[in-house]
C-alpha cells in the first residue's frame, strides 16, 4: 500500500467532508477521531470497516488512514477536503 491519496471525485470528496463533521464526534468505537469518519463512511454503505486481505482500502477508507499514519487529525483533513472542492467549484 503507498501513501499516496487515490483521487477522488467531488461527489467522494462531498461525502468524507460530511464523514468528518465534529458533530459525528462519538460515532466510532476507536480512539482515533479518524474512526468517527470511517464508521460514518460505513454506515452509508460507501466503504467497509476492513478491506480483504491483501487488498488496498477503498479510496475514502485510504485517505483516513493516510491522514492519521501521517499524524494528521479530523480538523485538518477536513479543512484540506474543504480546500479542494472551493477549488473545484473555481
């Protein structure tokens, strides 16, 4: 698995901002604030909690653990999701 973030289409990126809304805080059984977006992510039906052995994550599910590998937190991913759909909609 690399650590590059897959692309996403703005309709992907729509939905993991929605994912990282502060108000899900809670939602997710980890320690990780990340795990609020995930089991968010899972209970639209868009991604699993866990990928087959072997298998890379779904393209949401690789942007949360990319982003929290890399020390990142639930406000910064979701201001960088914010910054890249105002780019978009330039």
């Amino acid at each position: 698995m690399s650590d590059s973030l897959p692309r996403l289409s703005t309709a992907e990126l729509e939905t993991l901002l929605a994912a990282l809304d502060p108000l899900l805080d809670g939602f997710g059984d980890g320690a990780s604030c990340l795990d609020d977006a995930r089991a968010f992510l899972h209970r639209l039906g868009e991604q699993p909690l866990a990928s087959a052995a072997g298998s890379d994550p779904p393209a949401m599910i690789r942007w949360l653990d990319v982003w929290r590998d890399a020390g990142g937190n639930r406000s910064t991913l979701r201001l960088m999701v914010a910054m890249l759909l105002e780019e978009r909609r330039r």
